[in-house]
C-alpha cells in the first residue's frame, strides 16, 4: 500500500505521515501544489489531506491543487481538519467560521455505520483544534458523526471513496486513532482490488 499525505500547513502532518508508516505503508508528504499527474506517476492507493492553518472562507487558495485531486484522482481521499472542509466546499456545500469553535477533547457519537468506524463505539474521545466548520452538506455526502457543538464532524462521498473527519485522529488525544487509519488503509486496499 502507498498512501500520501498531502500537507496544507497543518501542525500534526509529520503525525499523520508517522501514524500511516508504523501502519506499514509506504507514504511521504508532499505539497499540495503537486499536480495530480505527478502522483498518479507513483501509484498511490490512496491520499490523506491534511489539516492546515488556512481559514476556509477566505483562504482556500492555499489549498494548492486539491479541488484537481477532488475532481479526478481515482483513488480514495480522506480530509482531516481543512481538508474535510474544503472537501464539502468543493462539491457545492457551505463551509465557514464555526458556531462554538472547539478546541481540545470533545465527544463524538457515530450516527452512521461505515467502513471508516468500523470496529468503533458509539461514542468516543476526540481532538478538536478548528474555528471552521462545515455549515451545509453537499447532496452527494452523507453525515457519519457528529458532537455537540458540531453537527458534521464526519462525511462520506455516497459514490465516491472519499471520507472527512473534522477532528484529528493523528492525535494522541483522539480515542481510536489509530483505528481510523487502519480502516482508511483497508478502505484502499479494497478499493484497489475491484479496480
């Protein structure tokens, strides 16, 4: 498996990048200024979007070429932070400054089943760091958890292989974090395999 992180500027990437290599996967970080033509050059399974310090009502620019990946990697992509954000932002949803920022441990219930919670409880422990939210979902995506100050802490593409969280599951401090990316792996590898 090679999974890529794409890094926006987030503080934790090297985590996710970390995280994804004890896993076992080949993986680097790489800007997201690379043009897709690039990534598809080395195979990737799948690729992670990280979190970034971009405010996502008035700084998507800095988010480089991802909207190209959004539109026509063929692989699936899961969107931490910002990268959930833009990913609803990109497909026609709203996205803006959150009604209660959060910022530390929060609770968040799984309202969906989904390959990306498989194996999870009901309800878990998890790091928040946004001033941004997602405000209204696209028709295509599906919420799958939520908390209490955040109706939309994660979504799923209903065609598409494409997940956003908006916690951090690279974090310590984040209940089943590494589970989330063995599900993602698994996602990838299923992916690949009816291709």
């Amino acid at each position: 498996m090679k999974i890529f992180v794409v890094d926006n500027g987030g503080q934790w990437t090297h985590r996710e990048w970390r995280v994804l290599r004890d896993l076992g996967v080949e993986t680097k970080i790489i800007p997201n200024t690379t043009p897709l033509k690039e990534i598809e050059k080395e195979n990737v399974d799948g690729l992670v979007l990280s979190g970034g310090a971009a405010r996502i009502g008035w700084e998507s620019a800095r988010l480089g070429e991802i909207g190209e990946y959004l539109n026509h990697a063929k692989i699936p992509i899961i969107g931490l932070c910002v990268g959930h954000q833009f990913m609803a932002l990109h497909f026609g949803g709203k996205a803006g400054p959150s009604t209660v920022p959060e910022f530390g441990k929060t609770k968040v219930t799984v309202k969906r089943d989904s390959p990306i919670f498989k194996g999870f409880p009901k309800t878990f422990i998890a790091w928040e760091s946004h001033n941004d939210e997602i405000k209204e979902l696209p028709d295509e995506f599906e919420i799958l958890a939520s908390s209490e100050n955040c109706l939309i802490q994660a979504i799923h593409h209903k065609e598409k292989p494409f997940y956003g969280l908006q916690y951090h599951p690279e974090v310590e401090d984040t209940e089943f974090g590494y589970e989330i990316f063995k599900n993602f792996i698994e996602i990838c590898k299923k992916y690949k395999s009816e291709k």
